[in-house]
C-alpha cells in the first residue's frame, strides 16, 4: 500500500486498478486490492468514504473515468477525502509526467 499522507482518523478514498485481464488473474486483483487496502486503512483508523475502480484501463495517462471523478472530488473545496490509498504508486500513474500532474492537481 501506497499512502501520500498518514492521519489517525483520515477520511481516505482507495483507488484500484489493473490494465489488463492477465494482470488482474496474476498480479494484485481488484478484490486483493481492496481487501488489502480495507485492511490497511483498518489498521491506521482511516474511514473510507469512496472506493475508486478502473478495470480494465492503463495507468499510462489520466483518462480513466473513476480516476477523474476520484480527482474532481479531492479537489473540491472543502475536499470530501484526506488521504489516497493505493496499492502501489503505479496502480494510480505509471509515468512520472502524469504522476506529477497528479500532485500538482491535489496539491494546487
């Protein structure tokens, strides 16, 4: 698990993802994700308040329908979720252009 910020009692959303049928049969799929990530945000009392999935679509740019709405609403003035959690960084954005993209949009 991947967490940009770590507060006891965090309002967290969890992002899953994987771009294709062979990863989500042999690598980390949506239900491993989620139940690693429950487990985790469990662990640290965070509260999920929305769970983000995206089956089936790369990481290679940001046009992922869950990923925009998870972005709209991390935006969104008071935001509704403090903290992202995530299985690994690349479950979120691959290359590092959209990773920086990504901060620059939470961040402001």
């Amino acid at each position: 698990m991947t967490v940009l910020q770590t507060t006891k009692g965090a309002r967290a959303v969890l992002y899953l993802r994987v771009s294709t049928v062979r990863q989500a049969e042999h690598d980390v799929s949506i239900p491993d994700q989620r139940k690693q990530g429950e487990a985790y945000c469990a662990a640290r009392d965070f509260q999920i308040v929305e769970t983000y999935v995206d089956a089936g679509l790369s990481a290679t740019n940001d046009h992922r329908p869950e990923f925009q709405r998870m972005i709209e609403a991390g935006t969104t003035s008071p935001a509704v979720f403090d903290v992202v959690v995530v299985h690994s960084f690349n479950r979120a954005c691959a290359p590092a252009s959209v990773a920086q993209t990504l901060i620059r949009w939470i961040v402001g």
